[in-house]
C-alpha cells in the first residue's frame, strides 16, 4: 500500500490565483484553493470560473468529479502543479484534479491511471485557455483505450495459426513428393 505524502513544494504562484498577494503565506494560500474548490470544484482567475464551472458539471454529468485549479503564472518547472493536485486530491478523496498553468499541468486521480493522466495533461497544457483546456482533458479521459490486449490475443492466434498450417503444407508436399518418388521407382 501506497502512504499518501504531503506536497514536497507548493508554488507561490498558487496565490494569485485566487486573487491573493504572492508574499500571503502558502498555507493561507491552498487553504483559499482548497475552500474555492470545495464550493464550486474550481479556484481559478474570476475570467476563467464560469466556463470552468461548466466544464465541472459536464464532467460530473460523465461520472467525474473534477476539479480544477489555474495559476495566472507558472513555477520554474511543471512538478508542483501536481503537487497542488496531490494536495488537493487528498482533501478531495475520489476527486480527479487538473491544475493549469501557462504551459504546463499537474494532474491526481485515483480514479484514472498515470497513461491517462499525463495524455490529458498533454492536450490541457497547449490549449489557448483554461477552459479549453479543461474541457479537452476531460475528454481525453473519455476517450476510450484502443484494444491492445484484444490485438495482441488476435497477433498471437495468427502467428500460430500461420506456423501450424505452413507445418501442415510441408507435411503434405512432402508426401506427395515421396509417393511420387515411390511411383517412379514402381514403373
């Protein structure tokens, strides 16, 4: 079993996107994200909330509860973004969390697997805005997975297929090789 881990940095971008002043403390700062995200599933920019708050319910209305957090600024690398999605995910046990910023995304999900996640994160991260950003990670997670088991159990029985009736094809010519052999021999 895995022991969940408190977040190794929390990003002081974190605070101006709740409107807060980057030099407020990081515990006052994730505890505005964190009471942003518990009323309506968002902590993001005023500008970006209402489209967000639609791309929440539809995502709920797909059996995903999501939450979403966008920092105006984003930190010198991309791993605190899960940090903050880490945070928030444990606050919010069974929630899947997106966190954009310019350029980058963090993601958290126990319903989701890391694939998953991180081809979301792909399409969030280069979208133009937030919102669409959103919305295209969460149809990212619905989309469905291509059938690798499927193809692959497809591959194993063709190949075999293919061997045992080459075998048989063998087998056969070379009887008919030895029985002409044997006809010739007669004659």
């Amino acid at each position: 079993m895995t022991i969940p881990h408190a977040p190794i940095f929390v990003p002081v971008e974190v605070c101006s996107s709740v409107g807060l002043d980057p030099a407020t403390p990081l515990d006052q700062c994730m505890n505005t994200v964190q009471a942003d995200v518990a009323r309506d599933g968002v902590a993001a920019p005023a500008a970006d909330v209402a489209g967000l708050q639609k791309v929440v319910e539809g995502a709920r209305a797909h059996g995903i509860d999501l939450k979403v957090v966008v920092m105006e600024k984003s930190p010198p690398i991309d791993t605190p973004l899960r940090d903050v999605a880490t945070e928030i995910g444990h606050a919010n046990p069974g929630s899947t969390v997106l966190v954009l910023s310019p350029g980058w995304a963090g993601t958290y999900s126990t319903t989701y697997d890391r694939v998953l996640l991180e081809a979301g994160q792909d399409v969030a991260k280069t979208a133009p805005t937030p919102v669409v950003g959103a919305q295209a990670f969460v149809d990212q997670l619905q989309t469905p997975d291509f059938p690798w088991m499927g193809l692959t159990i497809a591959l194993v029985l063709g190949v075999a297929s293919a061997a045992v009736l080459a075998r048989v094809l063998q087998l056969k010519a070379k009887r008919s090789r030895n029985s002409k052999t044997a006809t010739e021999l007669v004659k």
